[in-house]
C-alpha cells in the first residue's frame, strides 16, 4: 500500500481477499513488474495498492463471466476500459496502480475484460513484464508509422521500452541503433541483436553518429524516452516523413525548437500504453516468434521497496520484476 512520500512509503498491509461481483475475476497474483511510472505514483498517490503491472492464475469468476476460467493463466490490462480504438480521456478514470488499486498484492479482483491471455510457456514473472513497458514499445513500433523489414528504429537506454523496442524492431526486420552510458549494457544489446550502439558517454554529440550510421538520412521511427536531454536530439536525426514516439520523460520535461520536424515532414506522437486489442496483437507475435524478455532482477514480494530502489538507480538492463 502506498502512503505517500516516495518509495518509504510503501507498506505491507493484510486485508480481507477480495471476492469477485458480477462480471469480476479473482486472480491470484505470481508477479509483477516495476516501471517508471511508479516511482512518480509512489510520491504523488496515497491508500492505493501500487504497480500497474502483474500477471497470475484466475482462481474465481463472478456470475456472468465467460471468456474467462479459473486456472487460466493472465496479465493484467493498464488501461482497463480501453479494448480498442483510440485513446479517451475516460481511460484513465481506470489505470491500474494510478486511479484504481494495482497489482502488487497476493489477490486482485478485475473485471473479466481487463486481462489477456498469458504467451505460451512464459512464466507469470516473464508475462508480468509485458502490460505497460512491452505494450508501449509494440505500440510505437506498429500503431504508428508502422515500421517493416529494413526500416531503421532508434532506441534510447536500456531500460524496459527500448529493450522491448528492440525484440520487437528485430522481429519485424528491422534494423535497430541503440544508445546506453555502458559499453557492457551495449554489448548485451549486440547479443539481443542491435546492429548498432553508441556509448553516449564517449559522444556528446551522438546524434551525428546516428546520421553517420545511417548515410546521413537518419531514422524512420525514435523511441523517445529521455525528455529534456534528448528530444532535441531525436528531432535532429529523424529522417525526412518519419516519427518519433514520445514515451517518456526520464530526464525531465523538454522545451525544444519544432522546425526540425516541420522542416522534415516528420511526426512527433505521444505513446501511453495501448488497449487490449493491441495487448492481444502483441500476444499473438509473442507465441509465433522466439523470444524472452529481458530481466534485470527479481525482488521478494516483502523486499518491494528494494526493487522500486534499484529501479530509481537506472542500473538496471531491462526489467525490474517483484514475485509475489
């Protein structure tokens, strides 16, 4: 439970389990996983069960429930209203560790539309990965400008989006440049298959040596999760008609200069997650292709505020998970 004043904040609490009404499900939580997000809700948010992300067994259904069974396994939903179409300022009326109570508890109670299927074979720790950090790189990749085979996709760090940024980019033939302040995170990059990296540190400028990799076009689609100290540079090596997919701001609220995107036709859009037919799409590519997402470490669920730690140090390669 959080109780406001950051990551300290955080307590244990027992509580009654939940029973699920009508058109709910009980799910028995296995694991759940950390985002940027939450060390902004754990300051800003008081009384609510935090994490947005989590995945698990159902154990009981509501009357009425259908398309879900006890025993099947699931990952929570973000946004629990928003099944298709576009966003609507409604959606976030529902947003799991935000608005509404989250995931990181031994029982939640959902409705029966706010969970997809678990991927084939992944456990509840790797499923737990996927409903924010996951869904948002899928979104950037194919709801957008709808990068193919031979685009060229810039990534920037190493934390959960671009990873999944990555996987994904590779999955479609893409070809994927990289960024991180550690040539060892930059070489687990190569083994996941980035074609290109550049150690930040090393280059001030990185931006021009994303332009050199690239013959001096730039790229077709930015991940975007830096903010104040790398907006301005994506702008700059984003090529003629292409996009950036504003999803974070780790570094700060940016105010930059527009003319580079007016001047390249390009597209700047914001990316908040995504809805359940697009968690659902990206289920379907997970179960067809190879692939395994990227932990950091697992915490216990009564070291929660180690975990939220770790995150807040930006050490990590990928995700951060909490086994419950």
């Amino acid at each position: 439970m959080l109780t406001g004043g950051g990551v300290q904040g955080l307590e244990i609490r027992e509580l009654p389990d939940p029973t699920p009404g009508p058109g709910q499900i009980a799910v028995r939580v296995g694991a759940t996983s950390l985002n940027f997000r939450d060390l902004l809700m754990s300051r800003s948010t008081t009384g609510r069960i935090p994490l947005s992300d989590g995945a698990g067994t159902v154990i009981a259904v509501g009357e009425g429930v259908t398309s879900v069974a006890e025993g099947d396994r699931v990952a929570g939903c973000f946004f629990q209203g928003w099944l298709d179409g576009k966003i609507e300022a409604r959606y976030h009326e529902a947003a799991l560790g935000g608005s509404i109570d989250g995931m990181l508890s031994e029982i939640v109670v959902l409705p029966d539309y706010g969970v997809v299927a678990a991927p084939r074979d992944w456990t509840d720790a790797q499923t737990a990965t996927l409903p924010c950090a996951g869904l948002t790189a899928w979104n950037a990749l194919v709801e957008g400008q709808q990068i193919r085979a031979g685009s060229t996709v810039l990534l920037l760090g190493t934390g959960g989006v671009s990873v999944f940024g990555l996987q994904f980019a590779k999955m479609m033939g893409a070809r994927t440049i990289i960024t991180s302040i550690s040539d060892e995170k930059l070489e687990r990059m190569h083994e996941l298959g980035a074609d290109e990296t550049i150690n930040y540190r090393n280059s001030e400028n990185w931006e021009r040596d994303v332009l050199d990799a690239t013959d001096g076009l730039g790229v077709d689609l930015v991940i975007e999760v830096g903010g104040a100290q790398t907006l301005a540079k994506s702008m700059s090596c984003i090529r003629f008609g292409g996009e950036i997919a504003l999803i974070g701001m780790v570094s700060g609220q940016a105010e930059v200069n527009p003319f580079p995107l007016l001047s390249r036709s390009a597209n700047l859009r914001g990316v908040y997650v995504g809805s359940q037919r697009m968690f659902n799409d990206m289920i379907s590519a997970i179960n067809v292709n190879t692939m395994q997402p990227l932990i950091d470490q697992a915490f216990p669920f009564e070291d929660a505020q180690s975990a939220y730690r770790h995150l807040r140090a930006q050490t990590h390669m990928g995700k951060v998970v909490i086994e419950v």
